[in-house]
C-alpha cells in the first residue's frame, strides 16, 4: 500500500509540477524562439524541471561524476547506454546544452511533450525512413551550430542492464560532421521505475552518470565507423563497469579467453 501511496503522490506531482511550469515556460518559449535558434533558453528550462523532479522522491539520488572532462569549446556526439527512464533525468544534470532523440508520440503528450518541442529536441518515428533521414538532419544542424546532440545508440531500453549492441547512426553522423564522441556509463536507473508497472521502487535508489574521456573522430574515414563504434561501446560498457564495481574485459580478450 505504501508503495502505491508514494508512486501516486511522485505521479500527482510530475503532472502538477509539470502542468505548472509550462504554463509559466510557454510566454518565455514564445518571446524568445525568435533569436534563440537553437533553443538554449527551452533546454535551460527543462533541465530546471528535470533536477526539480529528481527531488521529488527521497529514495532517489542523483550524482554525475567526471564533469569536468566535458569540452565546453565545441559540440559533442554524445553516446549512453539506456536502462530507464531516469537516464534523461541523468543526462539533465549534466553542465551541457544538448538536444536528444525520442520517440515522435512523447511530443504530443500534453506540457511535457511541448515542453520538449520548445526546447528543441528531436523527434523520431522509428522504422519510418523519412522520419529518420529528418532526424540526422536535425541532429546535423545542431552539430553545425555548435550544439551536442545525446543518442541512447542501442535504441531503446536493455532489459536486463546488459550494454546491447549500438545502431551505426550517431557514429555516422560523428564522422560525417568531424565531431569527437563523449561516452557516458549510466547505472542505477533501471531500478527508479521496473517495466511494466506504474509503481515507483521503494528501495533506495542511486543513480550515477560516470563522464568518460571523448574519442577522437580526427584523421577517421567513414571506413572507420565499425571501429568508432567498437571504441565508443566498450567505452561506455567499461564506464558503467567501473560505477557498478566490476573489472571491464574487453571483447576481443573474452573472445580468445
């Protein structure tokens, strides 16, 4: 019962701090999508949402590790692993103006799905060529205008905290555009909300976001894209390793093990 009681009250106060804040938000979106292109203003403001949410249940913490090996001279192709919902509530408290991708239809839910219009992100429908040529568009305008775009490559959630295999399109659009790769290891947020229920864990639950060192894209080819792709995932696997306690092996030395 207890657990139902606390999941309503985190829901009742998402919709209420949500509802609320963009009611306010919406005249500042407005009066400022004019000369503010790439909406930094809009991401400003979801990330103010964001960590207020993380606030919101006193089992979760919220901690990003490694700020300080973020370049904040040149816009980043930003790869993660992807466990659960608190990994974009994760990536809100990084010091870091980004855009990232999400499912077309959690645009149209009401407030929070404008609210993520107005800030700019990117909307996808997956399986829908177009809609994914659009997107990498998008996201290439963004790197060109100096902005960090987020990818979960793997492409949705893993199911049992195992790092899957990461889809060829961020590195593609890496390499294409000339801009390194920042690998993040994400732990702890699969546990905030299970699937396929409604009901927040009542177990405490640390979160953690462990920055790695960017993986240079200078001097690749397009050739190079399985290797970036190879360096990148075992980077973030060997991220999430070090935040869980557990010695990283690489794939190649498992392989011949």
């Amino acid at each position: 019962m207890w657990q139902a009681l606390r999941s309503i009250y985190i829901w009742v106060g998402i919709a209420v701090l949500t509802s609320a804040m963009y009611v306010v938000g919406a005249p500042l979106f407005l009066a400022t999508m004019w000369f503010d292109p790439t909406r930094r203003i809009g991401h400003w403001y979801a990330t103010m949402w964001g960590r207020i949410i993380t606030k919101l249940n006193n089992r979760w913490s919220f901690a990003v590790i490694g700020q300080e090996r973020i370049p904040q001279d040149r816009p980043l192709v930003v790869v993660s692993n992807h466990q659960g919902m608190g990994d974009i509530m994760m990536a809100f408290c990084m010091d870091l103006h980004f855009k990232w991708i999400s499912k077309a239809a959690n645009f149209y839910v009401p407030c929070m799905g404008w609210f993520m219009y107005h800030a700019g992100y990117i909307p996808l429908r997956r399986r829908d060529k177009s809609s994914i040529v659009k997107c990498m568009a998008r996201a290439r305008w963004y790197l060109d205008h100096g902005v960090s775009v987020l990818f979960f490559p793997e492409g949705t959630r893993s199911k049992d905290g195992e790092v899957k295999s990461f889809k060829a399109g961020a590195f593609k659009l890496a390499l294409e555009a000339g801009v390194d790769v920042l690998p993040l290891g994400i732990s702890g947020t699969a546990n905030a909300l299970p699937k396929h229920t409604w009901k927040f864990s009542n177990d405490q639950t640390p979160m953690r976001m462990l920055v790695g060192d960017v993986i240079s894209t200078k001097g690749m080819t397009p050739d190079d894209q399985d290797r970036l792709i190879e360096l990148s995932r075992e980077a973030v696997i060997a991220l999430k390793d070090e935040l869980e306690g557990r010695t990283f092996v690489p794939q190649k030395l498992r392989a011949s093990a």
